[in-house]
C-alpha cells in the first residue's frame, strides 16, 4: 500500500484583528503569549523560540511561501487549516482567503471547522464567553456552504473520488449535526461533486463516539489528546465526581509524571515515550485514521494549570512516527495520516524549525518518508 498523505493541523492566529485586539490588547497574536512564557521548573523548554526569531505575520504570502516550500521539501503532504465560522461571523480568515487567491502556494489542503465557542478558558482566564456558536437552520448552512464551496472548488483542496474531505473539531456540540451534514452532502452533491467526504476530530466519551460514528466517514485519532483524555479522565473533568479525580490521580501517578503536588487542574507532566506508545498500541476502530504528534506544552497559554510532555526529542519522534506509518498502512490501511501539529506554537506542537531544534523535527518526517 502506498503511504498515506500527511496532514499537518495549521492554526491562522498569526495575524492581528480586531476582535483579539478588544480581548487580549492590542497587536494580540499567538505570539504574544509565547513571548511571555517562563520555564516553571529547572530543565523546563520555555519560551519556545522560532529559528531566527521568525515571528512572521501570516499576512504576508512570502511567509506562506515558505511555509508551503519547507513542507513539501520534508514530507508534509498538506495543511488542515482550522476554519472559524460562528453563525455567520468569520475569524481569522485572511490568511486562509488569500492562500485560496494565490495558486503559487502549491501544496494541497483541507479544512476543520473549529466549532467550538471562543471563551477565556484556552488562556487559563475562566470560561467567559467571548463568542457564541449558533448553528442555526438551513438558511444559516447555505450561507456556510456558500463560503466553503470556492475552497471546494480549488484543484488543491484535498477530494477523495471527487469528493471533499470537511473536518469538524467537536460535532458532538452540533445539536443539528445529522441534518447539517445531510445538507452539506446533498448540496456538495448538487455543485458537481461526488459527495462529502467528512470527518471528527476531537476526543469524545465512548458513548458520545457511538452517535457520531455512523454519521462521519472517518474518525481521527486526533493526539495526544486521545491517549491522554482516554485514560486520564476527560469525563471527570466534565463531572467533578470525587470518585473519577480518584481514579485520575491514580491512574496519572502509576502512568505518567505527576509530581506529588500535581494533580487534575494543576501542571499536568505526561511522559512522551508513554503516550506514544499509546498511540501506537491504541485498538483501530472502523473509520479510525491515525494521527502523530510532535511535542505537547501548553504553559505558555494556561501557565501552572497546563499539560506537557517530558522527554521529546525529534530522534524519538522520528522512531515513533516511523512505527505509525507502518501500521498506517498495514493496519488503518489509511488515506490520510495527520500530525499535531504545523504551527501550534503555545501548545508546543509544531513541526516549525526553532532555536532549539532546528529543522530536526521536519527532518525527521523527510528521512522516514525517503526510507520507503
């Protein structure tokens, strides 16, 4: 079987607007919170510095230039580019329009609808609302569509037999998502194409998993939020039942490094050697598609209440991603292989060169992709 195409998730906050500069100050980016972080213990990998201090504006094309050209030349497929769409209101669309307007930026792509509601909580500030989701009627979702079909229509945009492949983050919060993706399908349909090839994202319950299945057509195993929110109480989170943090706590002190003060709402320290081999040992479900990841540390956003992992180095990701894509082909016999992530820089996923690393992550993906 030939290999999958790698997909890497690509966030677009990297540039200023005016919603970001009323919430967070002005000239807000997601660098801003990455300028601002601090190691919280000796040994700790903050902050995170791009190669040659190349905090780029992703308004400006040359930095897609060379975005697209260091993907291509390492083994990087395609981006997956969060999409914001709330009831109408678009976020964080610029670059995203202007990658649709230059056919130089030659490399192929997809989208996945960040669906959740913007609040306070990513940056560790509560769970303010900053905007609500209304996912409205078929009024609403022609005008949605409307928007994407130009994306669809893009010879670079990822089609599997003439159908487009359309990633939602978290459906399980669609109350409509049934009837949505029947409009979704049925107008792709009716604009030429053979369908509407979709697909969730997000770590959900078991049950929450059963409803979404037969309405998607992939599910992605999207890490480490699946070997950590498996295993480490996700539904205890939601519930705050003492009984499930017990379980938690024990389950994180045997499994992975929690320091004896950590626990469920502080510094969360996962062991990456660990989590990978729950990535790579996972039962493949139908639909299932494989997902790697680079790195994890989200204390530039959520400081002492955040999650990272301990022990990353791109030689070792380079020996995990090559054991991933293997059993991508031998065992998810899959289409696709996605990777958390291109440019999550305060979340400490990213496949971007940095001070530390250099190019040692991307290299990685092209030396293991030339072995085949």
């Amino acid at each position: 079987m030939s290999n999958p195409k790698t997909l890497a998730f690509y966030l677009p906050q990297y540039h200023a607007i005016p919603e970001n500069d009323e919430w967070w100050g002005k000239g807000f980016t997601e660098w801003t919170n990455l300028k601002r972080a601090v190691p919280l213990f000796d040994g700790h990998d903050q902050p995170r510095i791009p190669l040659s201090n190349n905090y780029y504006d992703l308004t400006d094309d040359a930095v897609k230039e060379w975005q697209v050209r260091i993907a291509k030349s390492h083994g990087v497929d395609g981006f997956c580019f969060y999409h914001y769409w709330f009831g109408g209101k678009l976020m964080l669309e610029r670059p995203l329009d202007q990658f649709l307007e230059n056919k130089d930026l030659d490399i192929e792509f997809c989208f996945c609808w960040a669906n959740p509601p913007w609040t306070k909580i990513w940056a560790g500030k509560g769970s303010q609302v900053l905007i609500g989701q209304d996912y409205g009627d078929e009024e609403q979702w022609e005008a949605h569509f409307q928007y994407l079909l130009p994306f669809f229509k893009d010879d670079r945009y990822i089609k599997e037999d003439g159908a487009p492949l359309f990633v939602i983050y978290t459906p399980i919060e669609i109350p409509c998502i049934k009837e949505m993706l029947e409009f979704f399908k049925r107008r792709a349909v009716e604009e030429g194409f053979t369908g509407l090839k979709t697909a969730y994202q997000y770590y959900v319950s078991e049950a929450e998993d059963a409803k979404l299945r037969p309405l998607f057509d992939y599910c992605i195993t999207f890490q480490p939020t699946y070997a950590t929110a498996a295993e480490s109480g996700n539904s205890a989170v939601k519930s705050g039942l003492m009984s499930a943090l017990k379980k938690v706590d024990a389950f994180s002190q045997k499994v992975f490094h929690f320091s004896p003060s950590d626990h469920l709402l502080k510094l969360r320290r996962y062991d990456y050697d660990k989590v990978w081999e729950d990535v790579l040992n996972r039962p493949i479900k139908a639909k299932d598609l494989p997902c790697a990841f680079v790195d994890f540390d989200n204390t530039p956003r959520r400081g002492k209440s955040g999650k990272m992992m301990m022990g990353a180095s791109p030689e070792k990701f380079k020996r995990y991603f090559r054991r991933l894509l293997k059993r991508a082909k031998d065992e998810y016999h899959a289409k696709y292989l996605f990777i958390t992530a291109w440019n999550e820089w305060t979340e400490g996923a990213y496949l971007e060169p940095d001070e530390t690393h250099g190019f040692g992550y991307l290299d990685a993906i092209a030396e293991v992709m030339a072995e085949d």
